[in-house]
C-alpha cells in the first residue's frame, strides 16, 4: 500500500533522541528552548512558545486572546474538529462561517455576515497548506477590532505574499502530529510578535507558574518535551526540502492528472506559496467513494479531509448547531486526498497517475 502520509524520520532524529535520553534531562529544558528560538527564526516572529499538541496550542492562543465564555470566534466548518474544540474549551461558541470553493480556507466575503457584538476573534485555517486570504481577513477584523489567529496546523512553510505562515496575524498554532510537513510525534507551537502574549503563554503552559511553585494564573500542563523538541530541531532542518519534494511531487500530479475526465486537481491562489500538506482532488458527479474504492484496490492510500462539516459532527448537533454551508458540504462529499509525501518514489507516482487514469475510464 502506498500509505497518504508517512513521516520522515531518519537517523539523525534517532541518534538526538538518544542523547536526550542519555542526558537524563528528558521533561520541558534546553532543546525546547532551541527548538523555540530556531522556529521563531524560520517563521520570522519574535516568538515562538512549544506546547504539548496543535490542539492546546489552539487552547492557549484563546486564553491568551481573552476569549472567554459567552464570546464567539468565527472559523471555518471545513477543518480538523479541534479548530471548533477549542473555542469550546474556553466556554466561548466557534460561528462556522463558508468556504470558497476553490481553496476550501474561510470565504473572506461571507465573514461579515458571522460578526456580531459577541465576536473576539477570527480563526483561520490554512487548509491543506494553502494559506488562507489573509490580506482581507486582517481588514475585516482591523476594521471589527478582532484578533486574527492563524490555524497552521497544517501550513509549516507556507507563504502568502512572501511572508510565512505563522506570521501573517496576531497569533498562530502550529501541530507537529506525524502526518504533518515536520513532526515532533505529538507538538504544538504558538508564533507571535507579541512579547506580553508569548510571556503569558509561557505561564499558562506550566501551570500557572511564575517562578517555582509561585502559581499567579489558573494554568495547564501543556509544556513539550525535549525529547519532542530533539526530533523538532532536526525535523525544522530539513523541512525546506521536504517541503520542496511534496511541491514537486504536487506539480508531477497535477501535470498528469489535469486532464482526467471527472477529477479536478488543486486550485492554487497566485499569491502563495502551497506546501501540500494533502493534495487534495475534487472528484465529480457522486463517484468520489467509487474512485477511492478503486484507488484503494490497487495499494493507493487515500484520505477524506473532510468527511463532513465540523458543525456535522455529533458534539456539535447535541449542541444545537444548525449551520449549513453549502460549499463546505459539498467539499465533505467531493473532496479525496492522494498520496504527495517526500518519500514516494518516480514509481509510486506512474503507478498513482496510471490507476486514476484507468479508474475514472471505468467509473465515468
Ligand atoms: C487544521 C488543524 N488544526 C488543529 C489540529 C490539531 O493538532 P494536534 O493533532 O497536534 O492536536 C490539526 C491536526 O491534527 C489540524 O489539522
């Protein structure tokens, strides 16, 4: 089977994890401070602050934006759960606002419309390492006074208009699951130019504390390892070309693939630069399942990102949403993600183009 994701992991990732074992130093320390210092370079914020997951990156980056219960944060249905999850975690309600669907991120036009007096934050995602419109959403929420918090769960590396991912609003989390363009087996990151939030953030991931048992602020254990942090640093080394290889690996499928009846292949905005996280098909006409059947019969891994809405979901129905956005919809149902990682071969991708070519003559 040719997996739709497969984490890099070579020796040099092993060998530093062994040093940090070796050091007896294993909790929250020096390589988390490193690895912290070197991301906040690439991504060219002031800082960057580890956490535990994407999710309580996410977790934090609310409590740092004040948004508490009662308030709302606008965000997009067509994304991981824990994009709505953790507006919830904070006592506060995610309004899931409709894509556009060409690049599946927030339509930056429908925004207006989920604003009201209650609204505290806008939470993009860049979805499947495509950055979302950010120009106009730092406008709305300029001109709403919200704070602009990047989901870049899945964007390490990615750029729009020449600046990275992770520095393009107030804040932004990062997830270094090992699916993700780089892992530190489960991570996370906020970036931020804003040195009082990355100072608070610092307190709220270890429990509150300022100095040694001396708690100021109801806090959380959210911290990273330096286990984690060793396989990050090394990881964040090579993500340039692992990056490179997946937009590679993109353009080889797109060029083949663009032409098959019935399959569209990915939209990309001129103004970013996409690091395809997924690559992501749109399949016609009802016969996404029938194809991923196909694809699946012949050893090709495939994944659904998403199969519904997050408003779809069951936590979400029990509690009263009832959205529907037209467009996220018919993503959920339209929508399948091919391999595209840095490890496959020339081979695997004939072999990904040639079943899709002769899977849609059969299904269409
Ligand atoms: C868009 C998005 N947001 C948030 C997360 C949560 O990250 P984690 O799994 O590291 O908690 C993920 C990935 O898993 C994601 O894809």
């Amino acid at each position: 089977m040719i997996p739709v994701a497969k984490p890099f992991i070579a020796e040099e990732e092993v060998e530093e994890v062994i040093k940090v074992l070796r050091s007896g130093f294993i909790a929250q320390g020096p390589q988390v401070a490193d690895f912290e210092e070197k991301f906040a370079n690439y991504v060219g914020t002031k800082h960057a602050v580890a956490v535990s997951s994407g999710t309580t990156a996410l977790h934090l980056s609310l409590l740092l934006a004040g948004v508490a219960s009662g308030d709302e944060v606008i965000t997009t249905p067509f994304s991981f759960a824990a994009t709505g999850n953790c507006a919830l975690y904070v006592g506060a309600r995610p309004v899931f606002s409709d894509i556009d669907p060409k690049t599946y991120n927030l339509n930056p036009e429908k925004i207006d419309d989920a604003i009201t007096e209650r609204t505290k934050a806008i939470l993009p995602v860049h979805l499947y390492g495509q950055p979302a419109e950010m120009d106009r959403i730092n406008e709305i929420a300029r001109e709403h006074e919200l704070l602009v918090i990047e989901d870049a769960a899945q964007a390490h590396g990615a750029m729009y208009n020449n600046k990275m991912a992770g520095s393009l609003g107030d804040m932004a989390c990062f997830s270094f699951y090992p699916t993700k363009n780089m892992t530190t087996s489960e991570g996370g990151m906020i970036t931020t130019d804003n040195s009082e939030m990355a100072d608070l953030a610092r307190i709220l991931r270890a429990h509150g504390e300022k100095e040694r048992y001396e708690h100021v602020v109801l806090g959380y254990n959210f911290r990273m390892t330096d286990i984690a942090a060793a396989i990050g640093r090394v990881q964040l080394k090579r993500l340039p070309e692992l990056n490179q290889k997946r937009i590679e690996n993109a353009k080889y499928l797109s060029e083949h693939i663009k032409n098959i009846y019935g399959i569209s292949v990915p939209y990309v905005s001129p103004k970013v630069l996409h690091v395809y996280h997924q690559y992501t098909l749109r399949v016609a006409d009802g016969r996404r399942d029938q194809l991923m059947e196909k694809l699946n019969q012949n050893g090709i891994g495939t994944g659904i990102h998403y199969p519904k809405p997050i408003y779809a979901q069951k936590l979400y129905q029990d509690l009263g949403y009832q959205n529907h956005c037209l467009e996220a919809e018919r993503a959920s149902s339209e929508v399948l993600s091919i391999p595209v990682h840095p490890l496959l071969t020339v081979e695997e991708l004939e072999k990904i183009v040639i079943t899709l070519k002769e899977a849609s003559e059969q299904i269409f």
